[in-house]
C-alpha cells in the first residue's frame, strides 16, 4: 500500500465520524439518525475536497431502505467487480452443471499476472466449471472471466441476467481481455451506478435468485477473496467477516462485498476510486484511500461506494 500520511490522516478522521454517524442510523428513528446522515454526508464532502475526488455513495439498511445516498445515480467503471454477476450469470444456468469437465486452451489463457490460471496451466488443461467459478472469484482470475463469458454467451447474457432479477444501470459490454488498462470516464461501457450495485449486493444476500445452496458456495468463494486483504477487509473490526470481489484498473480501485459480523447481520459495501487526470499518480493515491476509506463503512448496514476523480 503507497504511504500518504495526510490521506491516512483525513481517513481516520473520516472513520469516527460515519463510523458513529452509522451507529446513529441503524438504532435511531428520530432526529438523531438525521442528524447522524448529515454528519456523514458532510465527512464524505470534505474527504472530496482533500483527496479531489468525487464519491458516490448508498447505504442500505438490511431490509433494503435507503440510509444514505450520494451521488448513488452516477455511473462509475467496474472494472473486475463485474465478475460477480458473471459468476451469478453462470450458477443460474441450469443447462451448466458445476461439475463439467471444461476444456481451456492456450489460447484462452490471460497473463500469469492475472490469471491464477494462466500461471498453474501454462499449456493449457481441463477445469471443473465450479473451480473456474471459484478462481474467477476468489482470484479475480481473468482466462476464468472470459471462459465464463463464453459458455453464457458473451457479456450482454450477463447484462440480460441482470434485468431478469430487477438489477438496473449495471451494463457489462467487454470480456476482460477487452477491458482497457484505464478506465474512461466517458465511456459507459461496462459501468453501474451505486444504487444499482448495492441492490445487486443486497438481492445475493437477503433475497438471492440463486438456490440456496448454490447461493452459499458463492458466499464460501467470497470470503476467500485473496485480493482484498488491503481494501474492505483492512478495516474491518475484530468478529467481522468480508465476502467480497475486487476489481483495479490503472487508474481505479474498488471492492464489492458483504461485510457480516459473528452475530449473523450482513451489510452490503462496495468502494471505488476512479481518476482521470493524471493517472499514475493519483491512482495510487486513489488506491490508498479506497483501501482505508472502507473502513468507515463496516458498521453500516449496507453500503455501495464509488468514486472518480
């Protein structure tokens, strides 16, 4: 993780402040909770104005209501936390059973750099469907993204999905491997709103159209995400678990999740942080923050955050 003190600094600052203000939401029905949302809501600002960043925000109480919103209608990239709704897309097909044999060729294979895969199948090799899941999951693994892809049609079947179970403005266009190195604020292309992804979220964890025990599998490959150990799970408070995905490009970070404490309650977090200008730099200072920032949001029942510079 890049070291920016003053980033950590306005981070911590920002952890207390939502951290309570989350409190305040979740147990408060009167003036409190509003007076807990507007403290939030002006925390998010200032960190806006301190990292130069836009940050989009929703908060869901575990039944579904709305807590906190900002900027929740913008369209933000993706990137690799798109895989959870292929990954959704594939488990819902009845005509895919787990346990085929799939055949993956040379030519499927991505960098080793990105591909589990890749790097333990250099020639090549036959996969179980459910462990390509799996990888595609738990290591973002990009030759499985793209397999999956082809077996449900290509990534508009994923969109098409996506609608059928009541998930708008989330759109997936490209395979991975069509994916640029940065992310394009103008193209919106393989790009969903905070709203939308937070119901996404919400609807695996308390309304899945997935059967059951399908559904948990998905959950067991989730919280053995090995890529998000410096982002969501980095602030997570002792007796609490992440079942996330995460997705990078150049010039973005993010995370997709459930974040579920050891008393059975589940909350929903998604955090991301784009940048245009500049993109070497400010990516790393995008990254770090995402990283820390997802602290303030694990006592909050249910969160989707994205952010673009």
């Amino acid at each position: 993780m890049w070291a920016l003190p003053w980033i950590r600094l306005v981070v911590v600052r920002l952890q207390f402040v939502v951290s309570a203000s989350a409190t305040l939401v979740a147990n408060s029905r009167f003036a409190a909770a509003s007076a807990a949302v507007n403290r939030a809501t002006e925390a998010i600002a200032a960190v806006e104005r301190k990292v130069r960043a836009r940050i989009g925000l929703t908060v869901l109480h575990p039944h579904g209501s709305l807590a906190i919103a900002r900027r929740a209608r913008e369209r933000f990239p993706l990137a690799s936390t798109q895989k959870l709704a292929l990954v959704m897309t594939v488990l819902a097909r009845r005509d895919l059973d787990p346990n085929h044999a799939v055949r993956i060729s040379r030519t499927d294979l991505d960098s080793p750099d990105y591909s589990y895969i890749s790097e333990h199948y250099p020639n090549g090799g036959t996969l179980r469907l459910a462990d390509i899941c799996a990888l595609t999951i738990s290591h973002s693994d990009n030759t499985g993204a793209d397999v999956l892809a082809r077996l449900v049609g290509g990534p508009h079947a994923v969109t098409t999905y996506l609608r059928s179970i009541g998930v708008t403005d989330v759109r997936i266009d490209r395979t991975e491997r069509e994916l640029p190195d940065e992310a394009d604020e103008s193209d919106p292309r393989d790009t969903g709103t905070p709203q939308a992804t937070a119901h996404l979220v919400w609807r695996l964890a308390y309304a899945s159209p997935l059967a059951p025990g399908v559904t948990h599998t998905l959950l067991t490959w989730m919280f053995a995400t090995v890529t998000g150990n410096k982002r969501i799970r980095a602030g997570v408070p002792q007796g609490w678990r992440v079942a996330d995905k995460t997705g990078s490009y150049a010039n973005a970070a993010n995370d997709i999740g459930l974040t579920t404490r050891l008393t059975g309650r589940r909350w929903q977090s998604h955090v991301t942080w784009t940048e245009s200008e500049q993109p070497t730099m400010v990516a790393k200072r995008s990254q770090a923050s995402s990283r820390q920032y997802a602290r303030c949001f694990e006592s909050t029942p249910g969160a989707s955050v994205l952010t673009r510079g």
